[in-house]
C-alpha cells in the first residue's frame, strides 16, 4: 500500500472508532483484511448498538467523523430502515455495527479469522 493511500487508511480507521466510541459503542473490533486471500477492503471495524436508536446514533457520529477528517461520505449505506445491522462503505473500510443479536448470528468476525484482528479497549467518558 502506497504511503499516501496507508496514512488515509489509518485516518479512516481511526475516524470511524472515534465515532463509535463518542456514541457508547461496544465490542469494537478492527479487522485488518489487507494480507487476507479474495477480501474486497482492506478492512472491516464492527461494534454493537443497544437499540435501535443508538445503532443509528453510531453511524450517524461514524459518517459525521469520516467527514471532518477526510471530507468522504461512505459510499454505499444499508440497513438504515430496521436499524439492526448499519453497513457504511467508505472502499478501504467497511463499517458494520450491530444490534448485539444479529451480530452473533453472522459472525464476521469468525468469517474472516484469518485476518488480524485487534479488540479496541472501551472508553469510559
């Protein structure tokens, strides 16, 4: 990865767990797809919701932090309507945050477990 396009890389990333974090998101974990076979991003960051409001709240604070540091809004969203699992592709990164439930039932973290995966340390505010 050219130094430039990795340095945006570690800026989104960073942007898109300060965004969790400022809404009490939970479980957050970064998994780095960038040395793993068929991967179509360089990166997944997942974490839970509590409700349907605070699934929502997380990825509207995800998108508006995004935005302040590097001026890119994702380019696809899903799953604004029922609020269980919010999908925010920004290419390099994808943004899945769960209400707690859905995200045991699809397990991307287990999909994907041969990709490094860190656990982010929760922020007590």
């Amino acid at each position: 990865m050219a130094k430039k396009k990795k340095l945006e890389a570690e800026i989104l990333c960073e942007s898109i767990i300060r965004g969790m974090q400022e809404k009490k998101g939970t479980d957050i974990v970064l998994i780095d797809l960038q040395n793993t076979k068929n991967a179509f991003t360089d990166f997944f960051i997942i974490c839970n919701g509590g409700s349907d409001t605070q699934v929502s709240a997380i990825a509207d604070s995800v998108m508006e932090e995004v935005y302040k540091a590097l001026k890119v809004s994702p380019k696809h969203k899903e799953g604004n309507q029922n609020k269980e699992w919010i999908l925010l592709d920004y290419i390099d990164a994808v943004t899945h945050i769960f209400k707690k439930e859905k995200r045991s039932f699809y397990a991307l973290e287990e999909l994907w477990g041969d990709a490094n995966i860190k656990y982010i340390e929760e922020v007590n505010n």
